[in-house]
C-alpha cells in the first residue's frame, strides 16, 4: 500500500472535525480534619551549616585539634590514613600553624555532606588551604575527610 502524502493531512482533518467530548468534572472529597499534634514537625536532616561551622572552629581551634577530638571527632578512615603516614593529615602539614581561619559552609543535602574551606596561617605570611569534610548524619559529629590544596 502507498500512502498519498495528502492522505495524512485528510485523515487528521476528519479526526479535528469529530465532537470532543469534556472529562466530566472531579469531585473532590473533603478534606479530614487533622489533628496539629499528628502531623510531624519538618525535622532537619543531619547537620546544618550552622553547627559544622560551630564545629570546626572548636575543633580545629587556633593551632590545630586537640588530642581528644583526634581520637573522637574524626572518621576511622582519616584514623588509618593518619597511621599510615608522617605528615598530619588534619592539617595539611608536618607542624603547628600559627593560626587557623573557617569560611563559610556549604551544605549538600543531597550528597549528606558539608565543608568548609581551611585556612592555616604560617611564619612570614604563609597561608596554606584545605577542605574538611563533614558527614551530616555523623554522631557524634566529626571530621569524615580533608583534602588538601597542593
């Protein structure tokens, strides 16, 4: 069979022609009447902004982290890669900066992590950056990875 190509145009003709008929309305059903105490509170997902930021500079403070939260505030895997080598992988570095700075934070709902960028300041105006990473569902909170700039 060959198609005509006014065949098509004829057909789609004939079918805009034909009465349409309307979807007959909806009826919407009444809403039930909710008691305030079941519907549930939006809760927030893990850590906000806020708290990392609160916590990194406690953690990281003016020259570097304490012992404790090197022991309880970092993930087993920063635990094992800090045994694996010399330098100190929470800092980025092989001694003690001189200060320490945390920018702003930035939050990944959707990844469960948020970081900061680090900013460790050194001897003759040497400043040196890192990211720190933290897991939003961490408990308790802790540092989950850093990487480093160079």
């Amino acid at each position: 069979m060959m198609l005509k190509p006014y065949s098509l145009g004829a057909l789609l003709l004939t079918l805009s022609a034909l009465p349409v008929a309307a979807p007959a309305p909806a009826v919407a059903a009444p809403a039930a009447a909710v008691p305030a105490a079941v519907v549930p509170a939006a809760v927030p997902e893990g850590h906000t902004a806020d708290q990392i930021g609160r916590f990194l500079t406690r953690f990281y403070g003016k020259h570097g982290p304490s012992a404790h939260d090197r022991r309880h505030h970092v993930s087993q895997v920063l635990l094992e890669r800090q045994a694996n080598t010399q330098s100190d992988v929470l800092l980025c570095a092989q001694n003690e900066p001189q200060d320490i700075g945390i920018g702003p934070v930035t939050v990944a709902q959707a990844a469960g992590v948020g970081w900061a960028t680090v900013t460790t300041h050194w001897r003759a105006d040497k400043t040196d950056t890192f990211t720190a990473y933290v897991r939003l569902d961490s408990k308790p909170i802790r540092i989950d990875d850093v990487i480093c700039a160079g």
